[in-house]
C-alpha cells in the first residue's frame, strides 16, 4: 500500500459571521453611514426600474436591489485613493464608492442629501439614462461607470473583464507606496473565467494590494450556481493560489465590513491579496422590474425567504434593538432618499408633450450626435513638443547594427529617461533579451521594471491595461508572437482598445504591445500571423510598422510618447539584418501621419510595410515597372499618412497593396476599400493587391512558402498591373 497524507494549502479561508457582541461594538456613526447609503442607492435602484418600465433606459436595467449590503459594507471604509471596478451590475458599487468620497463613511440621518451626494445621484442616473451630464458623457449608460476621482475604476460588461486590470492599478498602488489597494467586484460566474483565475495566480506570485470580492448571487441570469461548480463556495478560488479568503452573509453589512477589514488589514501591510465572498441574492431578474420567479427558474417562497433577510432591514433593526434611532428616523431617511431621486428625475426628466401622462427625457440634455466618434483616441497633441526628424535626411553619422539592437537600444533610452516605463511579458527578462533578444540588457538594467510574467496573455495584457488607466506608469507588453492575442482578445479590443471612448473619451491609455510576425520561420499556423489586418479593424488602437532600424527607433519614440494603446509589429526577418540608425541618443519621433517615399514612380504606387517593402523594392528593380514605393509606417486609420497616399495616386492612378499574409486577416483588404471610396475617380483599374494564401502558413517548407508572399508574389503583381495598364 503506497503511504499516503492529506495536504493542506497553508492559507487561511474562513467563515465570518457577526454576533451581537459585534453590532454592539460597532460605531454608530459607522452604522448610521452604512444604514445612510443603503437607502440611497436603493431609492436610486428603485428610480432605475420605474424609468425602464416606461422605456426611458435605453439598453439593460441590472439592478442591484438586494445586493447593497456587500457593495456598501465593504466600500464604506475605503479611502477615496483606493480603487474599485466591477462588473455589469454594479450601480451599487459604483454609488458606494462615488458617496464614501464626497461625504466620508459618517451620514447626517436627519440631514441626508447634501447638494454633493444629490449631485452624485443625478449624474449616476444622467449616465444610465444615456446623457450628456453623466460621468462618461452618456457613453457607459448602465454598465459602464466611471469616475476616476472617486476611485471608480470602471464598472464592466464582459463577465470578469475588470479582474486583470484591478490587478494592474494594484500593481500601480503598490509601486507608488502609501497603502493604497483595489477592490475587483465580480459574480459567482466570473469566479469560473479565465481571466479571474489567471488575475488571481498574478496578483498572489507578485503580492498585489488588491481584493477580489464575489458576490455570490446564486444566478447566472436563470441557471443556479450549484449547476455550474462542483462546490459553489466560490472563495475556494483562493486556495489554490495560496490566497486567503473569507466567506460572508452578503445581507449583513457589518460582516461584510468586518471581512474586508482583516483584507485591507493583510493588502495595506504588503501581505498581498484577498478574496471575499458575499452570499447575496438579487430581488429581481437579471435585468428589468420582474423577480426571478415571474420566468418560472425560481419559487416565491424563496424569493420570500431573501427578501426576508435585507440588508436594509437588518441594519436598522439592529441599530433600533441598540437604541440608536427609532422608526421615525428610520422613515425619514427612506423618504429623504426618495425625495433625492424625485429631484435628480425632476432636472432630467419632463412631461411628453405628445404623449399625456407620459414622461420624456429633456431633449437639451442628450449629447451631441457629433460627439460620437470623440475620443476613439487622443489628438496627439503630446507629440508637439518632441523632436520629429526623418532619418533619410539625416546628415550627420550613422552606428551600424543589427535591427533587433535597435529594438532593444531604443527601449534602453527610453526607459533611462522615463521611470514610468514597465517591461512585461513572457520570458523578457531571461535568456539574454527574450526569445530574440529584443529586451537584451534591460532586467540588468531596471530589473524592478522588467517583468517576466506566467504563459497568461490574458492576464497580464489586462494588468498592463490597469497599469495605462491608473496613469503613473506606462506598460510595454510582449506577444511573443502575435496569434497570443486571440488568447488576450477580450482585453485587447474589448477593455484596453475600447477604454478612452467607452468612458468618455479624456482618460488616456498609454500602452505599448509589441510582438512579431514570424513568417518564414517554420513555427505554423499559430504562430506566424501578421495582426494588422486585426487591429486596423478594432477602434481605439494605432498602429506603427517598421522596415529599417532607423524608422524603429523613430516610430518606438513616438508610440511612447502617446497617450493611446500603440501596436508595434516587428518581424524576424528584420532582426538579424545589417542595418543602421543616426549616431547620438535616439531621441528623434517618426510621428502618426508620416508615410515614407522609398522610391519615387510615375505607372504604379505600391504601398507597403515591414519586410515586404524591401521585397517590393526588389520586385520593382526587376520587373523594369516605374512604380513609386510608399513604406506606409503608420497603419492605423487616424495615422496612416493620406496626403502622401492621395497624392502617389493621383500621379500614377493604379495602386498595388503588398502584404505577406493570409488573405482572411489581411490589413489591405480594409487599406484597399478606404482607397476606392477616397480616389476612385483617379483610379484607371482597380486597386491591385499581393497578399498570401487563404491558409495560415504550415509547418512543412514547401507549403509555408506557398502560403506567404515575397519578391515573386509582387513581381506577379506588378505584371497584372503593368497588363491593366496595356488595356486601358
């Protein structure tokens, strides 16, 4: 018989429960802040389904009328620089968050509303109801809240989209000293995603300040917690990643607050993270002014069972049993709350003049139609008092090297001068610079700033997002080749290429993602991509493209410089390759906006990026074709260089677009419809493209050469040009 023994994971996971001993130590201004706040976010609840009854929320109503106790009971004890993000129902976490800053833990009973919480209110709704005055200028409605002052990070739509980026500004926090630590709200189903699991391994190897706080509602939308978990005691989590975790009655405020006590205790201290789990229960169905059992997926009599038990009741219960207050006071702070959303209604609302006895929103107050596409990103304006040079006008001496020293000379510069730059990415800080070598020299150098993260794309691309929002620090990440990004897709175009416009458009998100394309290198079909095509496509991102080292430098310079999410492609083919950049400190930006004219041309103009603009060189040279060569640089569509574009074309009136990947992902089939619609009329053919096959390439040499495009492909092109040309 093997000997055998239980093993044990060392960390705590306990049960909290209050007794009356606990009530009647606590504060009761604490009490009073707690019974103060819960009001008012359920009156404002209460407001949210009463105007989704009458159609004026555009798009869901989560209400969390029964959930306040957690969100309140662990909220009312932060300081306004700590930070909270949640999830899709999270107006009560956001409320929370948003009345601790303006009014502090401690509410006047008598007197609620101060002109601060009333103007909190109105905003909130303002923001749900889609308007110009809420928080992110309409644009968030009901899942998407934001107010950074507050520290309200976010509230998130995706299911357990927010964990990677809390674990990023508690990365931030951290860094920046003073104690400060971030709460992640999440459900009972986002304890099952990836995201949260990766979050929680980081957060635990790297001791970040930061809480992951579930709140256990029992419900997906219809389908029970104990169908999709095997134990649904959600705070288990933790214990696989050496996390100590509490388990909570979410209806008892007290406990919660008692629970998140010891967390900030462990977070403030260094000791790392936390997890909490509140069981709640939400009174109504995922979304809308119906309970649960009106859709037949749970009883009445358990409804009544909950309802039994809310949070509001058992605060002011408690606090009358210790003589605290008495009914009366009770009664008033539920009718000065509602008092409080009757006027936030009153400034947003008005009667319908085509409709009797029907309500409408005050036409003035929604935004401007021209306001929609504010904000995708920044102006660039950041660039301006940079030095913008071109390196083929260099005139002084040049340094011969490799490009991929380039690569990681530029990085070295960059981060000398600039302390806010953070390295992060698999393996960056071994093996001498990476897997080739473009982060060579810089853990020596900075080894608090280049970080060698776990195989969790997703994670630590969603940390390095929360590092861009909290603003101190500004993130470079490594793909090591860039299909890892449909690993991090969610975080990639749904959370850091989205942030900035979804929010309202001001809060910069200053990200570098680097990666490579490997064509060529026999590495297969999911490791050769090139992403362009992708991320030309998805809002919020620019996109720079270098084919020589002295273009890299410049183009790096600049995407640092930026306050938006900046993809930066290299290629393998490039790294090893003799090349050269200006002698001195690389100091110089290639900015958006700056195509570069490699050969001029008077039949044909050919557009390209990367290492195909030397193949396209050399397509040109021997097929004889007086073809103007434009390396565009800038790929993106805010900063691809049209004046240079428009006016090759207008000269030649043909246009080749030459890429090496496959058709389905392929950047110029977007590039090739912009051009047909912009200059059309100075077209004599259609617009032309080289591209590779339909199939991502394969393993086996032959089939991967067949599947990508080099200098035969554009010369093939350039002879069904040339034909279109002869037949004009």
């Amino acid at each position: 018989m093997p000997r055998t023994r239980r093993l044990e994971t060392g960390v705590d996971w306990i049960q909290l429960a209050t007794t009356a001993a606990d009530w009647k130590a606590a504060d009761p201004a604490l009490l009073a802040g707690m019974l103060g706040q819960l009001h008012l976010i359920r009156a404002f609840e209460e407001t949210v389904l009463e105007l989704a009854g009458e159609n004026l929320v555009h798009g869901p109503a989560h209400s969390s009328i029964g959930q306040e106790g957690g969100a309140v009971g662990s909220i009312i004890g932060l300081r306004s620089s700590d930070a909270v993000n949640g999830s899709h129902r999270g107006h009560h976490q956001f409320l929370a968050k948003a009345l601790t800053h303006v009014a502090g833990p401690h509410l006047d009973l008598g007197a609620l509303v101060t002109p601060a919480i009333q103007e909190v209110l109105q905003r909130t709704l303002a923001e749900i109801l889609g308007l110009a005055q809420g928080y992110c200028r309409g644009r968030g409605g009901s899942m998407h809240l934001q107010w950074f002052e507050a520290g309200a990070l976010g509230t998130n739509a995706i299911v357990g989209g927010g964990a990677a980026m809390a674990a990023g500004n508690a990365w931030s926090q951290r860094r920046s000293g003073g104690g400060d630590v971030t709460i992640n709200y999440l459900g009972d189903g986002a304890s099952q995603i990836g995201s949260f699991l990766e979050s929680l391994n980081l957060a635990a190897t790297w001791q970040l300040p930061v809480a992951y706080f579930i709140e256990n509602n029992l419900y997906a939308v219809a389908t029970r917690s104990d169908e999709i978990s095997a134990d649904p005691r959600f705070s288990v989590r933790g214990q696989g990643f050496s996390i100590p975790s509490w388990r909570v009655d979410g209806m008892d405020p007290l406990a919660v607050h008692l629970a998140t006590e010891r967390a900030l205790d462990r977070m403030r201290s260094g000791e790392g993270p936390a997890v909490i789990e509140a069981e709640v229960y939400r009174f109504f169905h995922q979304n809308g002014p119906y309970p649960g059992s009106a859709f037949g997926y749970r009883t009445k009599e358990e409804e009544g069972q909950w309802r039994a038990r809310d949070p509001l009741e058992r605060v002011a219960s408690e606090m009358l049993a210790l003589g605290h207050l008495d009914d009366a006071v009770v009664a008033g702070v539920r009718e000065q709350a509602q008092e409080a959303m009757r006027r936030a209604v009153g400034e947003l609302l008005e009667a319908d003049p085509e409709s009797a006895g029907r309500r409408r929103i005050r036409p003035e107050l929604w935004p401007d139609p021209g306001f929609v596409d504010v904000g995708i990103r920044g102006d660039g304006s950041e660039l301006e008092p940079l030095e913008a040079a071109e390196p083929a006008q260099h005139g002084g001496g040049w340094r011969e090297l490799k490009f991929v020293e380039a690569v990681s000379g530029v990085m070295d510069r960059r981060m000398e001068q600039d302390e806010r730059i953070v390295v992060l990415g698999e393996d960056v800080h071994r093996l001498g610079g990476g897997t080739n070598g473009a982060t060579k020299g810089l853990a020596a150098k900075y080894p608090d700033r280049v970080l060698g993260t776990p195989i969790s794309e997703n994670a630590f691309t969603g940390l390095a997002g929360g590092m861009a929002l909290d603003g101190r620090f500004r993130p470079v990440v490594e793909f090591m080749y860039p299909d890892f990004m449909w690993v991090a897709a969610d975080q990639v175009f749904n959370q850091i290429g989205k942030a900035r416009h979804m929010f309202g458009g001001d809060n910069p998100v200053p990200l570098v993602l680097r990666t490579k394309v490997a064509m060529g290198s026999g590495y297969g079909s999911q490791h050769l991509m090139d992403p362009a095509g992708i991320f030309a496509t998805s809002p919020g991102w620019r996109i720079a493209a270098a084919s020589t080292a002295a273009d890299y430098v410049g183009l790096m310079n600049a995407a640092l410089a930026l306050q938006d999410p900046v993809l930066v492609i290299e290629h393998v083919d490039l790294y090893g390759t003799a090349d050269r950049v200006p002698e001195g400190d690389l100091d110089y930006i290639i900015p958006p906006g700056s195509a570069a004219v490699r050969r001029e041309g008077s039949e044909v103009t050919v557009l390209s990026y990367l290492s195909m603009v030397k193949h396209a060189a050399e397509a040109i040279e021997q097929t004889g074709v007086d073809a103007e060569l434009v390396d565009l640089r800038w790929l993106d569509r805010a900063s691809i260089d049209w004046p240079t574009i428009e006016a090759s074309v207008k000269k030649t009136n043909a246009v080749l677009i030459v890429e090496q990947g496959a058709q389905g992902t392929s950047y110029g089939g977007w590039l090739a419809d912009e051009i047909q619609r912009r200059l059309f009329d100075w077209l004599d053919q259609p617009v032309q493209r080289v591209t590779g096959s339909e199939a991502s390439p394969s393993i086996s040499r032959v089939l991967e050469r067949a599947a990508i495009a080099r200098t035969e492909e554009v010369v093939a092109g350039l002879e069904r040009i040339r034909q279109g040309m002869g037949s004009r």
